[in-house]
C-alpha cells in the first residue's frame, strides 16, 4: 500500500471516527496538541488501525511517534 494511501485512510477515520476537524489535519500535525488525540483517542485508534491495515500497533513502537506524518510512516512499515 502507497503511503498517500496510508494517509487519506489515516485522514478518514480521524475525521468520521474521532471526529477532528479536517482543517486540522496535515503531515506535520502533532497527534497531542494539534489535533487533541488522548489516550483514550488511542484506544480506538489501536481497533481502527488493526481492522483497516491488519496489524496491531504496539504502544512501545509509538513512543517517538509526534506527528501524523510519523505515524502514517508507521503504519506503512508495518503493512505488507
């Protein structure tokens, strides 16, 4: 999967999903004080990522994860 790919599925769910305004969104956001993603938020982010891209994210993985762009990059790594 293309990371632009990656990205509009990303943009999607955060904003049906987690309801964030799509202003909001760009690469260099940062996923806690751009665009407000709590622990909780994570929670459900964790269920989305598992059902869109089959894979689990492990909260290790996510400790120098800041932007959405980073993480995009993740989720691209760890899809086949």
């Amino acid at each position: 999967m293309e990371i632009k790919q990656i990205e509009e599925k990303v943009k999607a769910f955060l904003v049906e999903d987690l309801e964030i305004e799509g202003e909001k969104i760009f690469p260099d956001a940062r996923l806690k004080e751009d665009l407000g993603i709590d622990s909780l938020d994570f929670v459900d982010i964790v269920v989305i990522v598992e059902k869109t891209f089959g894979f689990k994210i492990k909260p290790e993985d996510m400790k120098d994860v800041k932007t959405l762009s980073q993480f995009c990059e993740y989720i691209a790594s760890n899809v086949e």
